[in-house]
C-alpha cells in the first residue's frame, strides 16, 4: 500500500478555546522533535489535524515516535488528491486495488471538512463505491458489518483517503501545563504515576530516598533507569533526579521513635524534604504513587497524616486503580522489569513488624518532638546529588559536597 | 597620570583579578563538558549567575541571565533579538537619542530593514522627555529601550515612570542599558522596573571582554550565534567562566561599598562643579540635581575640543571627548544638541568622569591644567 501522507489528529485539545493554539504548536513542536531523525519528512498544519509527508519514510518507524508524544488522539495512513470526484473515484480504486480485498464486504464512508465541495457526502459515497464497484470484481458491499472501510475526508487543502485510525496516547503536550515532583522510589507504581502525571502536560521532576550503606549503588542505579524510561515522554527528553540521602533520619528514627509508627514519620520527613526542594525549584505540585489501600503506609489514615506536613497540591493517579491494572501500564511504558529487579529500597529495609495501619496524627506530632526535624531536613539537602538524565543514556551528576562549596564560595 | 575617565573603562579590582586568574590556571574545564571537572566549571557558571540577579534584586525564577562578549553585543542580541521574535505582534520600536551608539546603530539598523522606529527626545537636563514617550507608544509597539544612566552627561532616567506609561498604552517589552548604573549609585532596585537589561564588567572593575544580557525567562529573542547552544541557546560558543565569576565578584564588591563610595563621590563631585562653573569660557552641561555625581560633562566654548584634550594629555591628564565609542566623530554631541545647547556648545563637549579612587587633589591639578589650556590656546 502506497500511503504517503500521516493524519495525526489532535483530539481533546480542539476543545481547549482561547489557549488552543499554543496547545497545538507545541504539540506539532513535540512531533517535530520526536521525529527529527527522519530528514525528509514534511509537515502540514491545518484546522485541526496535523499532516505528515512522509517522501518515502518507513511510517511504521514514524508510528513508533508518535506513539510516545502525548496530545494526539489518533493517527492513520493516508493517501492524497485534489478536490475533484474523478479524482477521488480514481485514488480510491487504486488504494481498494492494492488492498487486496477479493470477496471482502466493505464500505464507503465520507466526511466533508470543506463545505464548499458541490457533492454532499453521502453522494460522495455512493459515487466512489459504485465506481469501486463497476472496477474492481469479487468485491461486496456491506455498509453494516463491513470488514474494511475506506474512509474519504475532504478538506480545504485537498482530499484524504484514510485507513483506519490508530489512537494515540491523549492527554496534553508534555509540559503545558507546568511542572511537578514526582517521588519516585524504585517500585512499580511510582514510575506508573509519574507517566499518568506526564499524560496531562506536566514536566516531571523526580526526587529518590537513598539510604547508603543499607541501599546499595545498584538499586540508585535502577531507578535511574526507570527515570531515563520517563525521558521518553519529556518536552526536552530530560529528566532530573534529585538524590536524598535519607540514613541519617532513618537511623534517627529508628533509634528513637516508636516502631511501630517508624513508616508513618519516615514518610512526613520524606515529604517534608520533598517539600523544600520543589519550593526550592519553584515546582507546585507533588506526585506519588500511593494507591488507596495497597500496604499499611497507603491507607486512609496514613494518608491523612502523612500529607499533613505539607500544603502543596500532590497527586495520586494510582489511587483508584487496583495492582493489576498498574501492572499492565507498567509493562506498556515498559518499566515494569526494571521495576521488579530485587534491589532493597529505603522503605523495605526499616520496614518494622507491625507498622501502624492507622496512625494517629496527635501521636505523630508527639513523637517528633524528640527530632530536630529543622536541623535534619537542612542536612538533608546538603547531600542532594542532582542527575540530569536523557534519551541518550547520558547521566549529568551535580552534588553538594561541602569542600567544593567553600572553595567555590572564595572565588566569589 | 590623572585618569579621569572611569566612564570609559576602569582597573581590575585585584580580589577580581585574583578570583580571575584562579579560574583561569585551576578550573578550565568546558562548562559544557559532561566530567567532573566541566560539571565543577558549570556550578561556578551558575553561581555567578545567581549572584548576578542577586545583585539586581532580580528573582531567580523569574529572570535568567546570558553570558555575552561585551555590553555592546548584549545590547544587539537582546534588541535585535526581540524585535525579530516579536515582529508578528507589530513592527514599532522606541528608543531615545540620548543612547549609546551600541543602541542607537540597532535600531537604525532595524529602520532600514522596515521597522518603524521612534527616536524620543530629552529635555534641558538630559533626562528622557517622557510626555514625548507616552504619544509615541501604539499599540504596534513591541519593544521600548531607554537607557538608566546617560554615559556622556549622567542624566538619569526614571525607570518607574517609564514602566508606568509604556505598560498603560502597551504590551511591549521594556529594556534599559543599564551599564552606567548598576553598583555604582544604589539604582539597582530601580531595575525591578523592566523585563530585561545590560550591564559590562569593565566599567564595574572586572576585566574587558565580558557582558551580561538579564531578561525575564518569559521573553523570547530570536539568537544569532547559534552553534553550540550554550548560554540557553542565546549565545553559542564556550562561556568564558572566569570572566562570569569576575563580574559576579566585582558587582558584590562593589555593592557591598555602594554608599560609601557614592558619598565620597557625590564631594569630589561638588567640588568639580563648582570649580567648573568659576572658569571663564567653561558652560557645564551636566545637571547636577538630575544626574550621577561621577560623571561632569561641559563645554570649552569656541575652543576645538581635540586640542583641549590632547593639550591635557600631554600633561598626562585624561579625560573625554563624549563617549569613547564615539569620540572619534567630529560632529556635535547628540544628546548634548538635545537637551538644547546651541552648537557652539554641543560640538565641543567634554566629559570628566571620576570614581572611588579619584583624590580631590587629582581634580585640583586637572582645573589648574584645565584653566592654564584655555588661556593659553587661540
């Protein structure tokens, strides 16, 4: 099948009123990018869709790309002619010929952008199947269960015929709508939520506990891995992580604290840091990849004290969903086997015997009287290594450490 | 010598220099590099950045900052760049006669290529004849740059006012050559007035060849030297770190002691004055209530200003014909014609410019000489 053209279709974003057009150029700026490895390939914008030319481009390589850019709402081959009914009789006979549909029940449907063109569509159609019809033998037409449709979409700019649409991913342009921070700790569920977060425009910022010695390189390393996965869906292909060292309060806590309630603090201290470093990025709002219910630290009452020691917004795209259907998103971004590699995370290694499946906030609050909570948040940042991650497996390490800072501090 | 034309350029401060040189020898690394040592070089890079915009109470998350050759070409990048990324909104551009040539060649450059462009005038004390501004912005108007400080006479421009009428009338894009202001008389808060700005290390104690262009992250420029993208994609070519550090330093130091030295200033600066307006033949331009203290702009009336100047020099005494990058032209002084000196007066302007580390003796040797030449020359 010669098709030589791409329909991308923009979807939600028509509905979008005054902001539509910065909505739609970055979205064409996105594709653009995706697929700037492929030189020949021209582009078409009109009301509403998006035209790709391919010049002779593989489009199944095309497909792939677009299938990573969030925004489009569904995409197909395409084939063009001017418009003309002779024209479009013609076209159609060819692309019915190269399809091959010998004894194959199909139909003729039409949809008319431009109304200036003289037939109306249902004219269009019964036009264009009589014609296949008288052309091409051994074929049936059956407009009620046809098993191929050839799809006639007359616009301004010239006459298209479609195969059948392939959806795309939906949602915004990645990074429209602004910038979070999304906690991710190695697991399945994290990574999921930060892909549902990406999906409606938000450029993610990643931030990971590290409790070195009792975490080793290895597990830093696989959530990196996860994170270049996420690249994927970037406006810029990148992604920062901002690495916390976290042995310190947890030894604290665990030394202290009751441990039972060990999880319910560990987390408040989480947010907390998590806190300072979006306000610090000028970043307003937290991800996370909680879903109601799913372990002890996950429940209602949990939620409710742990989300206390912050103000910002944060997310849960998780909550409602059940571990099944997280999977099945994991596997489709394919960060599932990364996911399910056995390192140790922070939580699971202070993890206490019967941690508290319904925490009180008062007992939270009485308990951390005996932290500087001030102090080891500030120390905390300190040890923050900044990793800039990318599409092309580059990894950009910045860290804090104190001897640069006096040296540098005495050049200025 | 007696180097009374700190206007022009200025020493290297020695902690700058002494920061510049171990940047120089120690952390050469490619800010652009992915190693340890280039990262290093990019944090250093950043830092000065940050204490840039800290200098200029301007918002880290708000403004960005962008690494140039010279004040010159961040004038060029920043005017020329707007107005390109802009042109679909309108085609009209302001500016003042008052300008540096970095500027005014701009946006002349602009007119010849279709822009329509107003040149707005100032009044008796060199300041920007604001009643003229507020008629000339329309709503075609994309992009208004007056300077804060006039480098030839000293005049400063209010840039609360100019934000207040160029906002009322339009959405454009207001950008202020602040070169001559910035740590030098506390102006600094004044520039949380406009989107974007100039400064240049030489004129502040750092070393030549460094210039910084700051805007607002929102604004959009259309680059020219594109290779590289570095400095977001601004300005290709490899940052010259050092000279960022420099500049960041030397606007530290230099804020640091902002009041003292402007006090210090401010007394050489009436004494200049006055001792000024006693000479026969002397008309003194500059308007002491309505300008900087560091910089006295006057006439020799009916004398060539070349021989003036050079007579000066041989006595080792330095001072200025108008301003450096334009002193080489013989014509009148543009702003000087403006404010509406006749042309006896605005063809012979000559400009003292002092600093922190001019003595009131300097300024006595430089009125004897000055008092002697004009006697002496036919």
């Amino acid at each position: 099948m010669k098709y030589d053209h791409i329909l991308v279709r923009y979807g939600e974003l028509s509905l979008k009123g005054k902001n539509r057009g910065r909505f739609v150029d970055s979205l064409v700026n996105n594709v653009k990018r995706k697929c700037q490895s492929f030189k020949s390939l021209a582009y078409k914008k009109t009301h509403g869709r998006l035209y790709i030319i391919l010049n002779g481009v593989d489009y199944q390589e095309v497909f792939k790309k677009l299938d990573e850019v969030f925004g489009i709402h569904s995409y197909s081959l395409a084939r063009r002619c001017d418009n003309d009914i002779n024209s479009i009789k013609e076209l159609a006979l060819e692309v019915v010929k190269d399809s091959n549909l010998a004894n194959k029940r199909f139909k003729v449907e039409t949809k008319r952008g431009n109304k200036q063109f003289p037939l109306t569509s249902l004219e269009v159609s019964k036009e264009v199947a009589g014609y296949v019809l008288s052309n091409e033998k051994g074929i049936i037409v059956d407009v009620r269960s046809p098993e191929f449709t050839l799809n006639i979409d007359i616009q301004s700019t010239g006459t298209y015929i479609t195969e059948k649409a392939i959806r795309g991913l939906g949602g915004f342009p990645a990074g429209i709508s602004g910038d979070g921070l999304l906690l991710l700790s190695g697991g399945i569920d994290s990574p999921v939520a930060g892909f549902l977060t990406q999906k409606r425009g938000v450029h993610l910022h990643a931030v990971h506990f590290a409790s070195p010695p009792y975490t080793s390189e290895d597990a830093k390393l696989k959530v990196l891995d996860l994170g270049k996965k996420l690249c994927r869906y970037q406006k810029n292909g990148k992604l920062i992580v901002h690495v916390v060292n976290f042995t310190d309060i947890q030894n604290a806590i665990y030394h202290n604290l009751d441990k039972s309630y060990l999880i319910t603090i560990m987390r408040r201290m989480m947010f907390r840091i998590t806190e300072e470093i979006a306000n610090k990025n000028d970043i307003k709002l937290l991800i996370t990849g909680e879903s109601i219910g799913q372990v002890a630290s996950q429940t209602l009452d949990s939620m409710y004290c742990v989300n206390n020691v912050t103000t910002l917004p944060i997310t849960r795209p998780l909550a409602s969903l059940d571990k099944i259907e997280i999977i099945d998103i994991a596997r489709k971004i394919d960060t599932y086997e990364t996911s399910i590699l056995p390192f140790e995370d922070c939580c699971t290694i202070f993890v206490p015997k019967n941690p508290v499946t319904h925490p009180k906030l008062d007992k939270c609050l009485e308990l951390e009287e005996k932290l500087d909570i001030e102090d080891y948040i500030q120390k905390a940042m300190e040890t923050i290594e900044k990793i800039t991650l990318d599409l092309n497996n580059n990894t950009v390490t910045e860290q804090n450490s104190n001897e640069n800072s006096e040296l540098i501090d005495g050049l200025f | 010598m007696i180097y009374l034309d700190y206007t022009a350029s200025t020493p290297v401060n020695s902690e700058v220099l002494k920061s510049y040189i171990e940047v120089t020898q120690n952390y050469y690394g490619n800010a652009n590099s992915l190693h340890e040592f280039g990262v290093f070089s990019r944090r250093l890079l950043n830092q000065a950045k940050t204490q840039i915009l800290n200098m200029l109470n301007l918002p880290e998350s708000d403004y960005e900052v962008i690494m140039t050759g010279t004040a010159t070409e961040a004038n060029y990048l920043l005017i020329r760049g707007i107005a390109l990324a802009y042109k679909k909104r309108g085609n009209h551009i302001i500016t003042s006669v008052a300008e540096h040539a970095s500027v005014l060649k701009v946006f002349k450059q602009l007119e010849n290529e279709g822009f329509e462009v107003s040149y707005i005038g100032v009044d008796k004390s060199g300041c920007l004849n604001y009643d003229e501004l507020e008629n000339a912005i329309t709503d075609k108007t994309i992009l208004v740059s007056l300077m804060h400080v006039n480098n030839v006479v000293g005049s400063i421009n209010n840039l609360a006012k100019i934000k207040k009428i160029v906002n009322a009338k339009s959405d454009a894009i207001i950008h202020t050559d602040s070169v001559q202001s910035v740590c030098k008389q506390s102006l600094e808060l004044e520039l949380i007035n406009v989107d974007c700005c100039t400064i240049s290390g030489h004129k502040l104690y750092a070393p030549k060849g460094i210039g910084a262009l700051i805007k607002r992250k929102s604004i959009k420029m259309t680059p020219f030297i594109v290779g590289g993208g570095q400095e977001n994609g601004y300005r290709g070519g490899t940052t010259h770190v050092a000279g960022a550090v420099a500049l960041a330093k030397a606007m530290r130091i230099a804020s640091e002691k902002t009041k003292e030295r402007f006090e210090y200033v401010s007394e050489l600066s009436d004494y200049l004055h006055q001792s000024l307006s006693e000479l026969e033949g002397v008309e003194v331009v500059t308007d002491k209530q309505n300008s900087v203290p560091n910089i006295v702009s006057f006439s020799v009336v009916g004398k060539n200003t070349e021989i003036v100047i050079n007579s000066l020099s041989k006595e080792k005494i330095f001072v200025s014909a108008r301003s450096a990058c334009s002193s080489r032209s013989k014509s009148k002084v543009t702003i000087i014609d403006a404010m509406g000196y006749d042309e006896a007066i605005s063809s012979s302007g000559i400009r003292v410019s002092i600093s922190h580390l001019t003595t009131k003796e300097e300024l006595q040797v430089f009125v004897d000489k000055l008092k002697q030449v004009i006697n002496e020359l036919v």
